[in-house]
C-alpha cells in the first residue's frame, strides 16, 4: 500500500488543482469566441487547433509552469503524425497541443465529454470512446482513419489511462495507434513526458509550480510495414520511450 502525502502537500495539491480548472474555465470564456467558430465543423479545424495551442499557454503560464523541451530531430510540421507518449496526468494533452504544431485529433475516453465547459470543446475536436464498448472501439477506428486519410494526425496514448500506480512509469501499449499507423502509412512521433505526473498528480496527491520537461524523438516511418509488424512496432515505441524516461530519472537531462 502507497503512503499517503503529508498533509500540508496534499492541501496545497488540491488548492492547485482548484486554480487549474479556475485557469481553465477563464481561459475558455476568453476565448469562447474563437473556439465555438472555428470548432462548429470539422473542415475548420486547421484553424481551431492554433487557438487550442494558445489556450493550452494560458493555463501553463497561469499555473506557473515552464517548459524545456528536446527535441531529438529537426521535425516537419507540414504533414500529419500519430503522437505517443507516456500518459501521467491531465497536462499530457495541454503539453502535446504546446508541442506538436500540425494539427492533430486526439483519441480520450468518453468521460471527458462530460466535463462541464471543456467537454463541450472536447467533444466537438476529439474523438471519444466508450472503452466498455466493443462498438465504440471499432467507430473510434473508423473516424481516426477518416481524420489520417483527410491530413490530420492523431494524438493516441498506448497505455489506454494514467497507470494507477505513481511509480510505474510506462504501463503496457494496446496496439491500435501502431495499426493505424501502419495502414494509413502515418508516421509514429514519440514524445516523453517525464515530469507531468510530479507537477500534476491525482486531487489529493500533490502537486506544484516549476519546471515540465519533454522530449520529442524522432518521427518512425512506417512506410512499407505490414500488420504483421504491428507488435514489433508497438515494442519498439515502448523501449524508446522507456529508455527516454529513464534517463530523466537517472539525471542525464538536467
């Protein structure tokens, strides 16, 4: 059994939480305007996702939190990817909207849709799913692949939800945005994220101002890949991404 926080943390934990969603909700009424406009149809989104990269930047720099990202290459924006990352904490999508600057849709389970305000906007620019629901799963494979084959990338986290455990850093990959990948012949592009679970954990967790860090690796072609690739793809992902995190927590990126 996880020891719990001290107490004096987990207070200050939750009175940050509680000025996340108050940076949250401000943000969103400022710039209802454009995100209700540019949200309305799907042709729109190109031009929805820069307001969502900006509100993602209100709220970093509301809640006092900076970024150093690494990027491993020189990435090309002018084409779409299917983003995998470690999934820790809420911040994972407000990060990759800061990171990644092609448009992308992401894939979240359908309770986020039900977020007073966010979810209205949610549900509008992602794809949600009912993970209890067979039926869900196979349309929210359909839509995705609408989304690839009209240009626009993906955001997909592997391990299906944060890992209940604090201190499992990786949990295991569900193999669908690496089958995507591969029959939409849509570049994987990993991103480590070793520092949002310790800034944001669960409400009564903890959590503080200070610095997020990143790394951005290097885009995998999949051209030429078949479905009989589709776990070794899956494994390949996960040992580049295990590796990055652990040299974060090694201290080799200070």
């Amino acid at each position: 059994m996880s020891r719990k926080a001290p107490l004096f943390i987990r207070v200050f934990g939750a009175v940050y939480h509680v000025w996340y969603f108050v940076c949250m909700l401000l943000s969103i009424v400022l710039l209802s305007p454009w995100l209700v406009w540019h949200s309305r149809r799907a042709a729109e989104f190109h031009r929805f996702y820069p307001w969502a990269r900006l509100w993602a930047a209100f709220i970093f720099n509301g809640m006092g939190l900076w970024r150093k990202v690494r990027y491993e290459s020189r990435i090309p924006w002018n084409r779409p990817y299917i983003v995998v990352s470690n999934h820790a904490s809420e911040l994972d999508i407000l990060l990759c909207y800061r990171l990644v600057k092609s448009p992308m849709v992401f894939i979240g389970k359908a309770e986020l849709g039900k977020i007073p305000l966010f979810g209205f906007f949610y549900k509008r620019t992602s794809i949600l799913v009912d993970r209890s629901s067979l039926a869900s799963k196979r349309a929210v494979m359909e839509k995705a692949a609408r989304q690839l084959a009209g240009g626009t990338g993906l955001c997909i986290y592997p391990e299906g939800g944060i890992p209940k455990n604090p201190k499992m850093r990786l949990a295991s990959f569900k193999n669908g945005a690496f089958k995507l990948a591969i029959e939409s012949g849509t570049p994987i592009l990993p991103i480590a994220f070793p520092d949002n679970r310790k800034r944001f954990p669960d409400f009564l967790s903890g959590g503080s101002p200070g610095l997020i860090r990143a790394t951005v690796l290097t885009p995998i072609e999949v051209l030429g890949m078949t479905l009989q690739d589709v776990d070794a793809l899956s494994e390949r992902v996960f040992s580049l991404l295990q590796s990055e995190l652990h040299r974060y927590d090694t201290g080799a990126y200070l």
